[in-house]
C-alpha cells in the first residue's frame, strides 16, 4: 500500500532529472549550432563561397527546422549569437535589434570604430544563416509561398550580409546603416510571407 506514493516519488524525481539533462543538452546545441554556423561565416571572411555553401548545405541538413538557426539572431539572453564577445558590452545585444537600431540611426564614428569588428562578424554571421536559409529551400511552391521568393530574400541575406561586414571593416556609418536598413527590408519582406 505504501510502495505506490515511493515508486511514483522514484519516478517524478526520475523525470525531473530527465527533463533538466534535456535542457542541458538543448543549450549545449546551440552552443554547438553556433560554433557550426561560425565556420559558415569564416569560410565567407576568406572568400571561399563555395567553401561557405558546402558547409552551410551541411548544417541545413543537421537542423530539423530553419528557426533553429534563425532563433540565433534573438538577443544573447535568448539563446541567440549576441552582438561582440562579451555580454552586455554592446548593446543592443542581439543581431536582430541591432540591425534596427542601425538601420534607423547611424552608429557614430567613435562607436563604430570601436565596434567595428563586431559588427562586421555579425555580417558574416547573417550571410552564412542567408546561406543556410538557400539550402533549406522549399521543394515546391506552397501557393503564394514560392520558392523563387524564398530564394531571392535568402540570396539577399547573404549579399546584403557580405555588404555589411565590408561597410564595418571600412568604417563607413553611411554604408552600414545602408546595408542594415537593407537587411531589415528583406527580412521583414521574406517575414511577412514565410512565417
């Protein structure tokens, strides 16, 4: 009569467990993810395109779905790839609001020459998930969903991402806010359609 309240005790406590390592594990992939994706973006640091879409055709065949890696452009504290090494020392810290924040608003001079090559890895970082979305093209149109717009605004993630990076290493705060504003087009155009 009493062995049922400690097997189910047993068993909660079992799950629990169970369910912590799973979401240990989650975090371990996104770390995982992310240093993947890395190689996407350095591979396009060097100029090696070809390089870049092997690998990236290999990641999009890792992930069970493209918001995987799209998730990546969320704020750090989210789980996404953060803005710089170091948490919180620029902010926004998070691809996708800083690429808002400068496409309304130049960076200044001081700041970009400060911040330069953290923008310019989020550049290569958003070409390389550009190139992970052209890999995860859609098979078939899906009525107003085709697949030569999937292919368009992807291909535009990575030109556009490629323009930025470049717009960052020169330190240029007229051509990064052009290409951030650039991005934020094309995402919110793929956005409203493939959602």
């Amino acid at each position: 009569m009493y062995r049922a309240p400690v097997w189910f005790a047993a068993a909660s406590v079992g799950a629990i467990g169970i369910m912590l390592l799973a979401g240990q594990s989650g975090a371990g992939d996104n770390k995982e993810l992310q240093d993947t994706i890395d190689k996407v973006a350095a591979a396009l640091q060097k100029g090696d395109m070809a390089g870049a879409k092997k690998q990236a055709e290999a990641v999009s065949k890792k992930i069970e779905e493209l918001y995987e890696a799209m998730d990546l452009f969320k704020p750090r504290k989210k789980g996404g790839y953060g803005v710089g090494d170091k948490p919180g020392a620029i902010n926004p810290d998070g691809i996708e609001q800083m690429l808002i924040k400068i496409g309304r608003d130049a960076p200044a001079k001081g700041t970009l020459n400060k911040d330069s090559a953290a923008y310019e890895k989020l550049g290569y970082r958003t070409a390389a998930l550009g190139l992970i979305a052209l890999a995860r093209t859609p098979p078939t149109d899906m009525g107003k969903k085709t697949r030569k717009d999937w292919m368009a605004w992807s291909d535009d993630m990575v030109k556009i991402g490629l323009q930025f990076a470049a717009a960052a290493k020169a330190k240029g705060p007229a051509d990064v806010k052009t290409a951030a504003a650039k991005l934020n087009n094309a995402c919110n155009s793929c956005h409203t359609v493939f959602r």
